[in-house]
C-alpha cells in the first residue's frame, strides 16, 4: 500500500520476480481497510506516510487482527523510532530507500514467518478442540458420577464403551450424554 506510483511500480516488480501473486495496491489506509475485509492476503507492504496517516497503527493494527505479514517501509530518519515501536507487534520495518535486494529478503522472511505461524495456528486449533473435547466428555462424566451414581471409573468406560459400540467418537457420546441429561 502506498501513494507513490513509483514504490509501487518497484515493488509490483519484486514481487512478481519472486513469485508473490495477485498483487493488489491500495493508496490509502480507507482502501486498504476496506480491501483486507474483502479479501485475504499474505502479507501486506506499507509505504509510509500514506495520504490519510502514517501507517504505523495500521500496520500494528493488521498485525493485531489478522494472520498477514506487514513490512513497514519509513524514511531512513524515521526509522529506529518507529522500528523501536512497532517491532513488538510483529511489525517488519525497513528504512528507504533500501536495495531491491533488501526488499526480496524482507518479503521472503515475511513470507515463511507467515508460514510458521499459520502451522502454530492449526496446532493452536488442533489443542483447542482437543480441550474442548475434554472438557465435554469430563462434563458428561460428572453427569453420569451425578445422576447414575456411578463411579469416575465406571462413567468413563460407559463413555468409552458406548463409542466403540456406536462406532462413534468419545466427542459425540458425551455431547449426547449432555443433552439428554441437562
């Protein structure tokens, strides 16, 4: 995202040399905001400052909300301030003018922090329905430990014992203990 024809010509270029596709430009932070609901990107280029704001609490916004990378292009004056700023965040900042070169490795480690944090993603997921599972099942326990007089033993094999009668998952025979029993 910039407003300078120029960054975006160069950089439209360098992405496409390394293989980054679409690419979308917007020139404003409105735009942008706008484009980021509507669609998901990967990673997103700031060059400061944009029409309607610098762009560093947008960058740190993105960061904030969604899975995108953000490099953040400042004025080499501008940038140990904002770099000690947003860095915190998750915020790449490269100081401008910067070589072509400096700009493919900043997008490519941009790109496999992306990845990394995508896998951490699915795994968060991944334990997260697992905790949820968990807590469902032990709760089905506590009903049948309440309701039948069963034993903590005794309600987890009936759980267990159920789903592998029912060719189901633990999961399912607990959340249908639950509602038959609450």
């Amino acid at each position: 995202m910039s407003a300078s024809e120029k960054f975006n010509t160069s950089v439209i270029a360098l992405l496409s040399e390394i293989g980054c596709r679409p690419v979308s430009i917007a020139n404003s932070i409105v735009s942008a905001k706008r484009m980021i609901l509507e669609e998901k990107f990967d990673i997103v280029i700031i060059n400061t400052p944009l029409p309607d704001d610098f762009g560093v609490d947008f960058a740190i916004d993105i960061c904030d909300k969604w899975s995108v990378g953000v490099l953040l292009a400042v004025k080499s004056e501008n940038y140990p301030q904002v770099n000690n700023f947003a860095a915190p965040y998750g915020v790449l900042t490269v100081a401008k003018p910067s070589t072509s070169q400096t700009m493919i490795q900043s997008v490519q480690l941009l790109c496999g922090t992306c990845e990394r944090l995508r896998r951490m993603e699915r795994k968060t997921a991944t334990l997260e329905s697992k905790m949820d599972e968990i807590r469902k099942v032990n709760k089905a326990k506590c009903l049948l430990i309440e309701k039948n007089g069963m034993t903590e033993k005794e309600a987890h094999r009936y759980i267990e014992k159920q789903a592998m009668d029912r060719c189901e998952t633990k999961l399912s025979i607990a959340e249908k203990i639950l509602m038959n029993m609450e």
